[in-house]
C-alpha cells in the first residue's frame, strides 16, 4: 500500500540527521548525494534518474533508524536493497528502485567485466565488495546484462564513483527536492 501524503519530509529528515556521515570516504553522504545528482543532470537525463542518483545511498540514512548489520565502518550491510525496497513502498515509480538497487550489482559487474575497474574504486569501495558478493560471475554476470535497467545501472555507477570529489562545493541544486517529490508524485495513480 502506498501512503497517500508525500514522503518528502521522511526523506529530508535523513538528510538532515545522518547526511554528515561518511561512511569511510572523503565526502559526506549529502555532498556524494548531491555530486552524483549534479553529474545526472549534466549528462542530461530526466528527473526519475537524476533523483534515483541523489538518493542511490539512502539506505544508509533509511536503515540508521532500524536494526541493521554494517559493514565496519563503511556503511549498512545491504544499502542497495535497503533503499531500493523502501523507495518502493514509499511510491517511488521506476526506475528509481531498480536503480538505486542496481549501483551495487552494477560494481559487482564492473569488477568483473572491466579490468582495472577495481583498482579505480574507491578505498571505502573497494573494502566493501567483499561484503556485496565480490567480483559477479560469468552466469551473474549475462543475467544482469538482461535486466532492462543494466546500461543506465552502469551509468548510475559511474556517477556514483564520481561523486566523491573532496572539498568540492555542494554544487546549487535547490530543486533536487521538489524533483524528489515531483518523481514520487508522478507514480501516484
Ligand atoms: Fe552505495
Ligand atoms: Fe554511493
């Protein structure tokens, strides 16, 4: 069931509370949501995909309020899933879920399919792949390749791997939240 009153402040509140953290990179969570949201919208891509990048982390924020496993200090077990499944229940249409579910499988993919992939990772990245399933295999692998989300998927992941610019200023996206509640609204029937 999907409620009926906007999500937005739900979301806002995470931001708010937990955006600071890092998570073991050298960004915070706001500004590596707002990097990867900015590097969306550069590359031209609609508001679904450009607030799917903004909030491909949020199950990091989401599951601070519920009992979750992390991993070390890099974040909560399963952030993926997480995130994609309570963007789902909030309302979010595709491809919002499936994207911010498909940046991990996404490296997971990358590891395999890209040499030197791994190597450009981010340390935090690379400490966490091992906690994700490693490296995809061969059947993994062309299974993933089917999904009808796996180029954008792709895309997702290199925004997100780009999105850890230190220092960088927040760069201005003052509307990346009416975006967040305009994406969620055009799922409502
Ligand atoms: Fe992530
Ligand atoms: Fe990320």
């Amino acid at each position: 069931m999907t409620p009926i009153s906007s999500p937005l402040p739900l979301i806002q509140s995470l931001y708010l509370r937990y955006g600071q953290e890092a998570y073991g990179e050298g960004v915070t969570q706001l500004a590596h949501a707002y990097q990867a949201a900015q590097l969306a919208r550069q590359a031209g891509y609609p508001p679904a995909v450009v607030v799917a990048a903004f909030l491909h982390d949020v199950g990091h924020l989401y599951a601070q309020d519920q009992p979750h496993e992390d991993m070390a200090e890099f974040g909560v077990m399963s952030h993926d899933r997480i995130g994609a499944d309570w963007l789902r229940q909030l309302g979010f249409p595709k491809p919002v879920p499936e994207l911010v579910e498909g940046h991990v499988q996404a490296k997971r993919y990358l590891t395999w399919a890209e040499p030197g992939y791994f190597d450009a990772l981010s340390a935090a990245s690379q400490a966490t792949l091992g906690y994700q399933g490693g490296p995809m295999d061969e059947e993994e692998a062309s299974a993933f390749r089917e999904q009808p989300w796996f180029n954008l998927s792709l895309k997702m992941r290199h925004w997100d791997d780009e999105a850890k610019v230190e220092n960088q200023q927040v760069p201005s996206l003052e509307d990346i939240w009416d975006m967040v509640e305009a994406v969620w609204a055009s799922g409502q029937a």
